[in-house]
C-alpha cells in the first residue's frame, strides 16, 4: 500500500531539517512503497528543499501554497494549517491508501509506517503522541497528542476533512489540529491514540526532547475523551473564546496550584497553546527604515521567530517620515517619533517620549506582559519610572564605549554620551532584568553600572544559520577581482572603534608579504576620523601615503544577500574592533565557512578557548598582531580551509543559530513574567 508522508516547513523553522531528513531516507529504505511530500508558502525555499531531496536521496516532491487568512490575523497557524490543506490535496491526487503527517522537528522510529499501520487495523485515523519542549507544575516534559503530528489518516477520511483553524479578534487560538480533531468527532471517525514509538522533537539543530513507547495515563485518557473535546472546541467556536482557560482547572484541581493560566494550558495541551505571550519591545533600531546596526537585526529576526511560534510581539521604532503602524509578518510595528536623525540628541529625546507615549497605550490595549528595551540609549527611561509590566533591559553596547573609542566629533557629542550613559544606567539599575549578549559585556555592566550580577542573564546572540552558508557566486568578477588574488574582508562601520585605522596600519606589511590581497571595506562613512571629518577620506589619504590605494575597495552599505556573497568569495574575514559587546559580523563569517581574525572583545574572546584552526583572536589596537595573523590565515592550504569550513560551521550551527537563541530568549522571559 502507497502512502505519501507530508510535512509543511518555512526557512525560519528549519533548524532540524537535515536531521528530518536523514530520518525521512532511513523510513523510506525500510517501507519504498512511501513519497515525501514538503509544502512551503515560501517560493524562494523552493530549490534549497529539493536539494535537500537530491542530497539524502529521498524520493518526494516540494509544493507551494499560498497562506490565505483574515485581515486581522497574525499567528503562524494559518501558514501551517494552509501547508495541511495543501498536501491533503496533493495526496488526493495520487493512488495513495494513507496520509503519515509528520513535523520537520522530529525524528520518528524509522519503522514508524509499519507500526502506525498495524495500529490502524480496525481505525481510521492513529495519532501518536510526544515529548513536548515544556515541563508540567511537577518538572516532567509534557506530552502532546491529538492533531496532525504524528498521524496516519485513512484515504476515506481525507476526502471528508480540511486543513483549517480558528483566529478570534481577540487572537486566541484554535489551531489546525484542534480543528483537525473536532471533524474527526463530527464524522465519527474511529481514532486511536497513543504513544506508539520512540520520537525525537528538536529544541534546536542538536537538542532534542526524547519519548519512548509507553501507555496512556488514566487521566489522560479522560481528557483526551472524544465528546469532552467536541463541546469545548465547538462551543469555543461558537462564543469566539477559548474555554480552555476556563473548564480546565475545573477538571484537575492540580491546574488550579499552577502559577499562569499559560502553564494551564501548556501542562493540558503542549506547545500548541503556548502562543499568548504578549512582549513589547522599543528599539528605535528595527528595519527596514531604521535598520543602522547590529541591533536592529538581533530584534528583527528575534521578533520574526517568536511571532511564527504564536507570540504576540509589539515593536516600537523611529519613524522615518509619517508615524505609522503596521503589521510585518505578524509582528505589530509602530514607528513613532518626529525627528529620524540617527546621531542627534533631540531625534533620540524625541523619540523617548513618542515611544512612552505608544508604549502605555499598547500594555493597555493589548495586555503587553513583558517590555523590553536596549540599554545604548535608555529608550526605557520614561517607563521606569512608574512600570506596569516588568521591564527588561538588553545590554549590547553603551554610551561609554564610544567615548571609550573616542568614537564621536566634539565637544557637544561627548557630553550628550555622558549624559546618555548616566541615564542608561539609571534605567538598567531600575529593570527588573536584564540579558547580556557577552560576558564581556556582563562584566562592564556589573562594573561600571553597579549592577547586581544576580539580576543579568548572559544569552548570545544568534544569526539565521539558513541565510548565512556558504554561496558560490560572480561577485568577484563583477568587483573586477581576478581569481589568483588574497580577499580580506572587513565589515562595519567606517568609525575609530571597529578598529579601521588600526587595519590600515597592518595592510602595508600584509602586502609586502602577499602583493595580491586586495582589501574590501564595506560601510558606511561616519564623521569620526582621528582629526574630524570623513573616516573613509581619512582612510584613502593614509593609502595613498603608504603606497596601497590600488589594494582597496570601499562599498556602501549592502543588503544581505550581497553581504553573504562577499563573505562566501572573502579568504580570511578581518574585524579589528577596539570594543565589541558581541560582533555578529564575526560568526556571520564562521557560518559561511570562513577563516576569522578578530580582537579580544566581545563574543571572539569566549571562543578563543576552544584553539580552532579558523579563528585568530588577538589583542585590540595592536598592527603587528593583525598583520601576522591575517597573512597566516591567507596562508591556510586547501585542506586547511576544508577544515575551516567544516569546523567553524558547525559551531554556529550549535551555539548560534536562531532557534536556539529564541529558546532561551522565551525561558529567560517566563521566568520574568513569573
């Protein structure tokens, strides 16, 4: 009997698709007679995933569809339930006997087919179930059953339901296997429920919760109670609110000792009902608009990810022009603020009160749980001072490192960086938390701060390991760069702090031992120069003095498919920072496989310990150093490189990827709102 396996997957959830997929080759080496069926409404995902396909050779086809919901909706279910429909309505099309519905974070026994269908003899649907990534009041790893995942669906069944769910205006959620399971009820569909078989669900690329076979509790057995089920989704439906909240504590008095009507839900039902977290963040870095440094993408893609996990998160930006609000992806954004000078005291003033102005109304309307801020430019100030929801404070860099690194022009920009980093540490002193992004940056704020360190959470930042690979590309031929010559690469703003002058210093003995290297900058200029004015006419002017102005290449800020591209073509990727609090630039490199010099700051100094071969961390301000410790790098052979590659990926991959840092992100902010 044929039975096509079908998943639904998006970029930003595939962290485990590689394990999903040598999974999926072992399951169809022991049952031929299936065919992978992976749906995505991400069109330009469309040719990685069949390479997935071609790489484990699994047979299967990718499908597209589009995610069709209501104006008001902004949950990920509805990208997920739609995905459902879609491969419903493909496996319709073939002479399958059965439907396996599967998710792209587990791996499954690869005997699965054969033990579902000896499960489903005399039913028409089997639904396993799995170790969920929360834990119940007493510790233990809740356990998920019901809906589409894992479920092995009788071709007669599927003809009779669809792939649908339920958003109220409210946002409350009935999710597609809630719905899933009411038309089962309503057909009266024979279904069998259990914990079948060993399962795997993956926190991240490596971390996985693991289930062995087992049999029901009594408990669970009543819950999971077909006609209890019906009237509580049904009548949820029909008043437009999830009962859940309501009934039941009523029937465990367990849930009533729970410490939030979310841990309720969580213990009852799993991940699935774990979506009404209401987070508010102010940043007046968030892209596209004002998307000026690394902050504005740690908060972009945090925000992207825990809006697909069903959080409700609220971003509060500078406008540039008109203010606005708007939705992106299902994360809420509200630019506000009448003055988008990135540098000006006034624009920053400005916005601080725009943003804590917009701020009280949204916790009002919306119930905000938990507010964030970043530490640079206590955009948090105002709100400190009389807080209806906790308060939690990002440190990433300070005020203090820019007059550090004399990194500013004048007299009237140092005093507004003083009088910044005094408020900033105001703020801070009065946050209920707060997460580092470093240790270096932990150790400065419990310093200079006279912070508690009992109140700082360390929790790196991460980078979409899915868009940061290695890419083959003509970029080098389009820059006009010949294939025998040495790229150094350096990313970052055109400013004394990252350390550019210090490069220029180093690049004349780089030369001399490597003629061939040419140097590609790529930011943008800042009015920061060690004797005012352009930093990049300062560069040119000390190029031409020492005779390697013909080794240079400057470009503008680019996007990221274009910054991906040079790291790809780059041999050895330089970041000389005099101070860092984190410096993604630095495992963006590392994920696409590139040799790395960097200075002692910020996340490089952590990964100094662990001696990898493509990695040279050296002391901040010191030419020599530099200069040694690039040419090495240039000087790596191809083994040496295939090594680097290989080894420098598969760090970022396991400590740096974005499901891992949103994991810990949503823990750290549980245990806040608690």
């Amino acid at each position: 009997m044929f039975v096509v396996i079908g998943t639904t997957v998006v970029r930003k959830a595939a962290f485990a698709f590689d394990n999903f997929m040598k999974n999926q080759k072992e399951i169809q080496d022991r049952y031929p007679q299936s065919r992978l069926v992976v749906a995505t409404d991400e069109p330009d995902f469309v040719e990685e995933l069949k390479e997935y396909l071609r790489k484990y050779s699994v047979e299967g086809d990718v499908i597209t569809y589009e995610t069709e919901k209501p104006d008001y909706a902004r949950t990920r279910i509805w990208s997920i339930a739609c995905g459902r429909e879609a491969i419903r309505k493909y496996t319709l099309n073939t002479d399958a006997t059965y439907l396996l519905s599967l998710d792209t974070d587990m791996t499954y026994d690869p005997a699965i087919i054969d033990i579902m269908k000896e499960k489903i003899k005399g039913y028409d649907v089997v639904q396993g179930g799995f170790a969920s990534h929360h834990k119940n009041p007493s510790g233990a790893s809740l356990i998920v059953l019901g809906g589409w995942t894992y479920c092995l669906i009788r071709r007669e069944i599927l003809e009779k339901v669809k792939g649908k769910c339920y958003e109220f205006k409210n946002h409350q959620v009935l999710d597609d296997g809630a719905i899933f399971d009411r038309d089962l009820i309503k057909l009266r569909a024979k279904i069998r429920k259990g914990i079948f078989l060993k399962t795997n669900h993956y926190r991240n690329s490596h971390e996985a919760n693991t289930i062995e076979p087992q049999n029901l509790s009594l408990y669970r057995r009543i819950i999971m109670l077909p006609l209890f089920k019906y009237i509580l989704v049904t009548s949820s439906i029909i008043l437009k609110h999830d009962l859940a909240l309501l009934v039941m504590p009523l029937v465990h008095p367990r849930m009533m000792r729970s410490r939030t009507p979310r841990e309720v839900k969580q213990y009852l039902f799993g991940d699935r009902y774990d979506q009404h977290m209401r987070l508010a963040i102010v940043s007046r870095e968030y892209p596209p608009d004002s998307a000026w440094g690394g902050v504005a993408t740690v908060y972009h893609n945090l925000a992207l990810t825990l809006s697909r996990q069903g959080y409700e998160v609220h971003i509060i930006c500078q406008a540039v022009g008109k203010p606005k609000d708007y939705v992106d992806e299902g994360v809420f954004v509200h630019r506000v603020g009448t003055n988008p000078k990135r540098y000006s005291a006034l624009g920053r003033i400005n916005f601080t009160i725009h943003a804590w102005l917009k701020l009280r109304k949204i916790i009002k309307d919306y119930s905000i749980e938990i507010v964030e801020t970043p530490y640079w430019s206590a955009e948090g100030f105002l709100y400190s001072f009389h807080k209806q929801t906790p308060l939690v404070i990002s440190i990433q860099s300070s005020a203090r490192d820019t007059i550090r690194t004399k990194t500013y022009s004048g007299m009237k920009e140092l005093l507004g960086l003083k009088a910044m980093s005094l408020l900033a540490d105001f703020t801070a002193r009065r946050a209920d938390r707060i997460v580092a992004n470093s240790q270096v940056t932990c150790n400065k704020i419990v310093k200079e701060a006279r912070i508690n360190p009992r109140k700082i959470e360390l929790i790196h930042h991460a980078i979409d390991t899915h868009r940061f690979r290695f890419v083959k590309s003509t970029i080098l031929e389009r820059l006009q760069i010949s294939s025998d010559t040495h790229i150094a690469l350096f990313i970052g703003r055109l400013e004394a702090r990252k350390g550019v002058h210090i490069l220029c210093q180093a690049l004349p003995d780089i030369i001399r031992s490597l003629p061939s290297t040419k140097l590609i900058l790529v930011g943008r200029d800042t009015n920061s120069a060690p004797s005012g004015g352009s930093f990049k006419d300062y560069i040119i002017r000390k190029a031409k003095e020492y005779d390697f102005r013909e080794n240079l290449i400057f470009a503008d800020f680019l996007p990221e498919d274009k910054l991906i591209e040079l790291y790809s073509a780059c041999d050895v990727f330089v970041f000389p920072s005099l101070y860092e609090s984190f410096g993604l630039p630095t495992i963006e490199a590392m994920a696409c496989g590139k040799p790395v010099v960097a200075t002692s700051t910020g996340v490089a100094s952590e990964l100094e310990s662990l001696a990898l071969k493509g990695l040279e961390v050296i002391p901040a301000g010191n030419a020599q150093k530099l200069a040694e410790a690039t040419i090495k790098m240039l000087l790596l052979t191809e083994e040496d490189k295939k090594q680097v590659a290989r080894e420098n990926r598969e760090l970022i991959e396991k400590q740096f990827s974005i499901p891992a840092y949103t994991d810990k992100m949503v823990e750290f902010y549980k245990s806040v709102s608690r």
